[in-house]
C-alpha cells in the first residue's frame, strides 16, 4: 500500500477541514438544500482514502472528485478543486 506525499496529505486535509466548515456554516442558514450537502459530502468522501491508496495519477483523481461538486450550481459555495490546488502548492513550498 502507498502512501501519498506529505504535501498531498496536508492539501487534503486542509481541503477536508474546509470543506466541512463551509457544510457546517451553511446548514445553519434556513432553506439549506440538503442536495447541496449531499453532493459536497459526494466529492470528499473518497478523500482519506486516497492517502492511503495512492496511486501516480492521485492529484488528477482527486481533482476529478472535487470537481462534482459544481460550486457553479451552488451561489456561494466553495470551489473545492481550487481551494486543494491552491493548499496543494503551497504544501510543495514549505
């Protein structure tokens, strides 16, 4: 079994952390749909998992991932394929 890098693993986390803030905050609001909540939860579930089972093209599957959740559908909503490029490269400069 292969681990992922340490940068990949910090960008995941930090993209998990994010993610569920974000799911948290808004089930607060009234009206929340919880379709939204549904498909947020569907584009990060598979990402623990994926630090234990990495594979050579494991950035691009994860990216994969991240982007169901259309945050375009979404007004307000995170772009979480961005938000773990972004974390992704800046974990490769530390």
């Amino acid at each position: 079994m292969n681990k992922a890098p340490e940068e990949v693993i910090k960008a995941i986390l930090d993209t998990l952390g994010y993610a569920t803030v974000y799911c948290r905050n808004y089930t607060l609001r009234n009206g929340a749909e919880v379709q939204q909540v549904n498909e947020l939860m569907e584009a990060i579930h598979d990402l623990p998992s994926q630090i234990y089972h990495w594979q050579d093209d494991g950035v691009e599957r994860i990216k994969l991932h991240l982007e169901c959740f259309d945050h375009n559908k979404w007004q307000g909503s995170p772009n979480l394929s961005m938000y773990f490029s972004d974390s992704y490269d800046r974990a490769k400069k530390i």
